[in-house]
C-alpha cells in the first residue's frame, strides 16, 4: 500500500501555528509540552511535536485532545486559532 501523501489544509496549519504560539506564551521548549503530554498518557517525543507544529506531521484528534489538556485550553481553541483564546 502506497503511503497518502501529507496534505495539511488551512485548519491544521492554523492549529499548527496555535499550538506554538500558546507553548510559548506558556514559557515551554517543545520536550517541556512533550513531556506534559506524555505524562498525560499520550505519549509524544519533542520531534513529534516539533513536526506538528511545522506541519510536516498530521496533528490526529488523539494528539489535539493530550495537547489542548497540557496547555490548559479546550481543544477547540487549537482548532480556530488565536481568535478564539
């Protein structure tokens, strides 16, 4: 089976982009999130997340969930951006 080619739309690029306006904001390096999240039973290496927030990875809705509770913010602000923080 042939890999499906990474196309991230103008949702996940915003998402992308929120997620390390807040993880900075915040004071945190990207291994300080990922252990956040690992610690919350999602397990995430710093390179995961550094991908996701380059949108060079596909932020699923099981990473969107762990991210949104380790930045203390609902997941549907990830979703729509600064507007809605």
């Amino acid at each position: 089976m042939a890999a499906r080619p990474l196309q991230i739309g103008s949702v996940g690029i915003r998402t992308a982009r929120t997620i390390e306006i807040l993880r900075t904001e915040r004071g945190l390096s990207q291994r300080q999130l990922a252990t956040r999240v690992t610690a919350l039973g999602h397990p995430m290496s710093n390179t995961a997340l550094s991908r996701i927030e380059r949108a060079q990875r596909r932020c699923d809705i099981d990473d969107l969930a762990a991210l949104a509770q380790a930045l203390h913010v609902p997941p549907f602000a990830l979703l729509e951006g600064d507007t809605a923080l």
